[in-house]
C-alpha cells in the first residue's frame, strides 16, 4: 500500500511510518481544500477531529518503536511530539470550526502542515535511519 504520494524528501523508508505520514498529509491537504470551498465546515470539523486523533496515534507508535529499539534521541525526539501535540490541541479546542475564522484556520493548518514537514524531514529520516542500521 503506496505511499507513492509522499515528495521523495519525505520518505523515511520504514514503510509503516511512511504510510502513517501519508495518511496525516493527505488529511491537512483535504482540510484545506474543504476549507477553500469553504462551504461544508461540518466536514472541516469532522476532519480535524480525525487529524488530532490521528497524530496522537501516529506519535505514540513512533514512540514506541523508539523505546523498543532504545533510541537514543527519544526524549529530544518525544518533545518536539509533545509540544505540536500541544499547541494542536489548543487550537482544536479554543476555535470553533464557523466560517468567522476561516482565515485563522487556513493560516493554523497550513502552519500544522510545515510542521509536519519539517519534523519528518529532521527527526523522523533521522530515526529511521537509525532502525534501518540496528536491523
Ligand atoms: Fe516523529
Ligand atoms: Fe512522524
């Protein structure tokens, strides 16, 4: 099952985290094209609901694999998770998902995609490269 989506600067090469990466980019990319309709913002909800749900799900298997393979950059690697977990969950909570913040919510999930990018490109390649040379 392809990740053939993901930009080749993304792949990791652990095709269970490039899938999960897949899966969390193809969500923002259809919050956002939702959002330029900007007609069905039950829709925009419901999609953000699953992408919140989706992270925690996709950090804590990462973690797990990081503490089952004693990565040694786990606790840095875990802190950069806690704090987008974080400030996600601010957002997910003190926004209402109405068409009176849709600029703001365009501006929060185009910031949540550049995060998402630049942590699997600095952090997640790095881990996978780790798991790669301890097989
Ligand atoms: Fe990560
Ligand atoms: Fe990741």
């Amino acid at each position: 099952m392809g990740y053939e989506g993901l930009p080749s600067e993304l792949v990791t090469g652990n095709d269970e985290i490039d899938d999960q990466h897949q899966k969390l980019l193809e969500t923002v990319e259809s919050i956002l094209s939702e959002l330029d309709t900007g007609e069905n913002y039950e829709e925009v909800k419901r999609l953000l609901d699953f992408l919140v749900a989706y992270i925690d799900e996709h950090f804590e298997e990462e973690e797990s694999v990081m503490l089952k393979n004693r990565y040694p950059e786990f606790a840095q690697h875990k802190s950069e998770h806690d704090l987008f977990k974080m400030r996600i969950r601010t957002l997910h909570m003190s926004r209402q998902v109405t068409n009176h913040n849709h600029d703001i919510l365009v501006l929060t999930v185009k910031e949540a995609k550049r995060w998402i990018i630049q942590h699997v490109m600095k952090s997640d390649i790095k881990l996978a490269r780790y798991l790669k040379g301890i097989k």
